[in-house]
C-alpha cells in the first residue's frame, strides 16, 4: 500500500477532490475491513469519510498507517471534506 508516493500523481495532495474516502479505495479496502482493523463499526468509517464527524486522533494514527500518509494528511482530508459541504 505505497499511497502516499502517489498522492501527487494521482492529484490527491492540493486538490479539493482529495479525501480519506479516495485512500481507502487506492488501498483496496472496504470500510468494513478498515473498520475490522479499527475496531469500530462500519458506520464509523462511512462518517469519517462523509465529513459527519472526524477521526478520533488514535484512529488518524492507524488510518495513516494503512494509508502510507501522515496523520496530517488525513486530517486536512476530513476538515476539506466538512468544509465542502
């Protein structure tokens, strides 16, 4: 899962289309399995990504970590998605 070197190719880092929801399809999960390997449920996941609510900093730490990004990443991505709504 070598996303983040790839951020910039696919348009994912200064762009308003970038979001927490594009890094998990890139990475080829499903919000269920990334809700398995957080232990939340999968409506959490769904949330995070609609920007209803954001990422409690211990999941941003996994969520990077799955992502190959940095914890920063994923947060501007939540906050970019709730503004844009």
């Amino acid at each position: 899962m070598l996303v983040n070197k790839n951020l910039y190719l696919l348009g994912l880092r200064g762009d308003s289309i970038r979001t927490i929801k594009k890094l998990r399809l890139m990475s080829g999960m499903t919000q269920r399995e990334v809700a398995k390997v957080l232990n939340v449920a999968q409506s959490a996941v769904s949330q995070w990504e609609n920007g209803k609510s954001r990422p409690q900093r211990k999941y941003r730490r996994v969520l990077a970590a799955i992502y190959n990004c940095g914890e920063d990443d994923i947060v501007s991505m939540c906050d970019e998605k709730a503004e844009g709504e």
